[in-house]
C-alpha cells in the first residue's frame, strides 16, 4: 500500500468552484451541495487509489481536472432518463453525471469487483439513490427496454463500442461515446444500422488536450 499523501480539501473546494465559474463549463448548473459531492468523491477516490490502484492519476488537482471536469462536460448530451456507463472503472464518468442529473437513473458497469466496491462505497456515501452498480462483462449483461443513453470512455474504437453494447440500446436510444482527437478513419468503421449523428467538442479548464462528444444512433431514427 502507498503512504497516503493529504488530501487538499479546500484547495480543491476552490479550484472546482473556479472551474465551474470558467468560460468552458459555466453552462452548468451545479448546486452547492453537488459541488461538494464531487468533492467527497474526488478525496474517496484518492484515498482508495493508494490502496487498489483505481487511475493512473495520482495529484488530487490533476484528478480534479482529467476525471471530474472531463465527466461533467458530458451532461448537456445525454439523452433520455435511463443512462449505462460501460466500462466505468471507478465510476468516471458515471458517479460525477450521477451528481448532476439526479432525475435520471445510473447503471454503472464493470468486470472488475474493486472498481464495484469502490462505486458503491461512494453510493452509499453520498446517498445517490440513483445509481446501480454492476458487476458483469458487457455481453453478459441485459436491462429490459435497453438505455436511453450508453456512455463510455472506455473503449477503444466506436466499432468496439457498436459492437460489445448494442444489446443495450433502447429503441431510441444513442450510444454517446468520449474520445479525444477525432479520428475521420473510426468514423468509416461506424456500420449500418448505425450512424454518428452529432460531434461536438468539449472544453475541459486546465486540460490541454482536444476532448469530443460522439452521439451514434441507428441509422432510421429521427
């Protein structure tokens, strides 16, 4: 186990609360109380990370700008009430669009019991009476109706994406997928009987690197 460094509660109070304030992301409404969820789940995930390795990133402050800033710049584009987070490992992005829609139900799905545990640690924390957490391989999971919304950073390709979850969907449902620079190539992967339907970019404060919202839906949907 790693010795544990500080978590900077209040430094990153501040920083958060500046994020929010910033030109990339003040077309966000976060209340006070759900900054300070995110909050809490950034300093869980900190402490939990010295024991199971849960990311790579280690500083709370980069934490703070590649895990929850990078999550919560997805909200404006799900769709739909009922979302699933593929490959969630520790719940990004899932547990930081947990927070901010709390109207709309969260599956959290992964394979790897600790990420699980961790997941629903925070659930039970933070009261979020919205999320399930699964443990399961995507192909051995099914949710009657599907999902209004599959959201993932963890796949590698959109085709991976298309391809591993599609059972999933719901008859009206997008698959919306995080990805960094563009790749005019992934998209010819994209087969019918789907569809991208909209790329938008999104602007992270403090991370220096280009971030994209791909929504893909079948191809005869409106």
């Amino acid at each position: 186990m790693r010795k544990s460094t500080p978590f900077p509660k209040q430094v990153i109070e501040q920083q958060l609360s500046e994020a929010l304030r910033a030109e990339e992301l003040k077309y966000l409404s976060v209340t006070k109380e759900q900054q300070q969820q995110l909050v809490v789940l950034l300093e869980q995930l900190h402490k939990w990370n010295n024991a199971y390795n849960l990311t790579s990133v280690r500083n709370p402050e980069d934490m703070l700008v590649r895990h929850i800033l990078d999550s919560i710049a997805v909200s404006p584009h799900l769709h739909g009430d009922k979302v699933i987070d593929v490959g969630t490992g520790p719940g990004l992005p899932g547990l930081p669009l947990a927070i901010l829609n709390p109207e709309k139900e969260f599956v959290l799905l992964d394979s790897l019991g600790k990420r699980i545990s961790f997941i629903r640690q925070v659930v039970h924390l933070l009261k979020l009476n919205n999320v399930t957490a699964v443990q399961s391989r995507v192909e051995d999971y099914a949710f009657e109706g599907g999902f209004d919304s599959i959201v993932s950073r963890a796949f590698a390709s959109l085709a991976d994406m298309l391809g591993w979850c599609h059972h999933l969907l719901s008859d009206k449902g997008v698959f919306v997928a995080l990805k960094g620079q563009l790749d005019e190539a992934e998209f010819e992967q994209v087969k019918a009987p789907f569809k991208v339907r909209e790329t938008y970019p999104i602007a992270v404060p403090q991370l220096d690197a280009a971030r994209h919202v791909v929504v893909i839906s079948p191809a005869n949907s409106e």
